[in-house]
C-alpha cells in the first residue's frame, strides 16, 4: 500500500474510533444500521478530503445550503484538496441559483456564520449563479480542480 493509502487507511481507523467512543455512537441508531455500513456513509464521504476533517466539511455544507439554499452546489479547491500541501485557507465555490445582489448578501452571512461555527479560519467563498457561463478564472479553476463538498 503506498504512504498516501496507509495514511488514508489510518485516518479512517481513527474516524471510526472516534465514533465509536462517541455519543452519537451509543445512540439508537446502530440499531438500525451494521457499523461498518455506517461508518462508510457517514465516514467515507469525508475521510479521503485529507485536508479537511469530516466535522469541518459537515458544517461547511450544513452553513452553506442554510444560507445559499439546498439546491445550491459546493466544490472545495485550492490548496485543501492537495495531500502534499501545508497550511492555506478554505477555498468554497458555490454556485446557486440568485441574482448577483443576493449572491453577495447571502456571502456575506455565509461568511460570518462560517467563522462562528468553525473559529478563526481562513475562508475565500467564491459565488456564481451559473459557472458553466462565468468566465473568471478561478471558477474554472474551481471546476477543473475542485471536489464536491
């Protein structure tokens, strides 16, 4: 196994230690579920985002469609989804259905919520009503290199 997998393997090992020591763990909800198909739904969408733990990630997609609206789409980039990198901000690119005007305003409160609920990050949050037609560079870049979130 290469040092990339071994360390996915380990992460997820720790993941699942971890919900297993949780409350959430002794709900009632392993009743209803094996805990390995639980682990892997609940895990599995987030483990292998190596920059960006699983709690981060479900709080950024929860603030967002909040704000932006369930039907809005997410994609992580920038430096987040590179194994290899150190340090760098949160790069989001959300594309929803609004005006520009509201695009912005509801920016704005996705920004200041974010911060609240995960402390002092460094968050770029890029908007577009449409990216399949915006033109700028970084929402392509964004599409070209980015993961669902």
């Amino acid at each position: 196994m290469s040092d990339t997998g071994s360390l996915k393997k380990t992460v997820l090992d720790c993941e699942i230690r971890n919900l297993r020591n949780s409350q959430f763990a002794e709900s009632g909800i392993r009743h209803h579920f094996s805990f390995p198909e639980l682990a892997l739904s609940v895990l599995l969408p987030y483990t292998f985002l190596m920059r960006l733990n699983g709690i981060q990630a479900r709080v950024i997609r929860e603030t967002l469609a909040d704000v932006f609206g369930s039907d809005m789409h997410l994609i992580l980039f920038g430096s987040r989804v590179d194994d290899n990198a150190r340090g760098g901000d949160i790069d989001l690119l959300v594309e929803a259905p609004l005006a520009e005007d509201e695009l912005f305003r509801r920016k704005i409160t996705a920004l200041a919520k974010l911060s609240t609920r995960l402390g002092e990050q460094k968050i770029d949050l890029v908007t577009t009503s449409g990216s399949k037609f915006d033109t700028r560079a970084i929402v392509q870049a964004a599409l070209e290199e980015g993961v669902p979130l």
